[in-house]
C-alpha cells in the first residue's frame, strides 16, 4: 500500500494540555481583537476550546486563522488587553500552578485579592472551606477545584460572568455548582470536581451588588458547617 497519504498531523491522536488549550485560546483572542472573528464566532470557538480533548480537536479551530507552521501563539510574544471583566494573568510556570487549603476541625479560606492557581485541592474534614474568587486574579481560562468535604463544607463563590462545571460526587452529602445565566465567553471557566461524604459541596456565581453597602453576601450559597 504504497500511494496512502501520510497523516497530516502524527500527534492528533495525543490529549491535549491546559497549556495547548490556552494557546488556541490566545489565537482565538487575538483574531476577535482583530475583526477576523464575530463575537458568535468567537464564542463557539470558545466553547469547542474548552471541550476539546487531543491535540486533533485543537486543530481545525484555528485553522483558518493562524500562521502556517505557528499554529499557536503565546500571549507572552504579543499581549492582548483581555475581553473578559475577570483579571486573567498566566503564570510562567503553569506546571507550577496549584494550591491547597485545608480546614480540618477548623476553617480555612481565601478571599481578597489572591491568585485563583489552575489547580486547587480544598480539603474540609469536620470543618470548612471558604473560597471567595470574587476579587481573585485567575491563573488561567480555566482552571479545576479538587474539593473533598467529609462532615464539613466547602464554598466556592465566582464573579459574574463566570461559568461553573460540576463534575463531582455527593454521598450522603450534597454536592452542586453553578454559575451564572449571562456567561462571559471571555471569562474564566471552574470546574469543580471532588466528593462530598456526610457533607457539602457549593459553587456558586455572587450576584451583582445593587447598593454600595452591599456586602455581597446574597450571592454566596454557605453551608452549615
């Protein structure tokens, strides 16, 4: 069989990486800033980015868009002011992007102005967990919540405009996320995965704040702990 065609692309079979995803994402950026994309175009774009598995779904995204032989380009050669109202900042290290918090017979928590890593383990044994990304900088277009809630509680609160995939289990225990109804396609994307045993696991979008006294408590869905 001497006349089969090679393949386009030996490594389409491979799975794709947070870093690949976020590369095709700075192209997508990039060709929306330009006027190369519509802003539907953009999100659809998006959406197939996110949901792509290997490097062969990654592909025909931006087929149409990138530079032959640069299929890809990294926000670090030629920044772009972001879309999304939520401060996206990547890492220089994204291998080195995680973080832990753990409340056992305690609490632990952030909130303020911190940096939302791509991966974060919260651990909540007879205790809890509060994670408020209200004010967060986050480290990446989407970035996973490992929560584990045993006898305890763990809340996740996002800003507006953020979506939340919940991809975890409840054991006698309650485990929920959702974000908001009016999606920001630019906006950062948590996926919350995990186990909630005898206990409870939350995320939740905040919602907006009508008066400047507002504490923006309403927005947050807390579990009793």
């Amino acid at each position: 069989m001497e006349n089969l065609p090679e393949r386009s692309n030996p490594h389409a079979h491979l799975r794709a990486s947070d870093t690949d995803r976020d590369q095709v994402v700075e192209v997508l950026r990039d060709a929306l800033m330009a006027g190369r994309l519509t802003q539907d175009e953009h999100a659809e774009r998006l959406e197939q980015t996110l949901q792509a598995r290997t490097l062969g779904e990654l592909e025909p995204i931006t087929q149409d868009l990138a530079v032959p032989g640069q299929p890809f380009r990294s926000a670090a050669a030629m920044p772009v002011p972001s879309t999304s109202r939520v401060p996206i900042e990547e890492p220089a290290n994204p291998q080195d992007s995680f973080d832990t918090v753990i409340g056992i017979f305690s609490g632990g928590e952030r909130k303020g102005r911190w940096r939302v890593k791509r991966r974060t383990n919260a651990l909540a044994l007879f205790g809890g967990c509060d994670l408020d990304m209200r004010d967060a900088v986050f480290e990446g277009r989407e970035v996973t919540v490992y929560a584990f809630a045993v006898f305890g509680g763990i809340d996740i609160t996002v800003p507006e405009g953020v979506e939340v995939r919940n991809q975890g289990v409840g054991i006698f225990g309650g485990f929920g996320g959702r974000g908001t109804t009016d999606i920001d396609p630019a906006a950062p994307v948590v996926i919350v995965k995990g186990l909630a045993l005898f206990g409870g696991v939350s995320g939740q979008a905040a919602k907006p704040k009508k008066r400047k006294d507002d504490n923006g408590g309403n927005g947050h869905l807390g579990l009793g702990h």
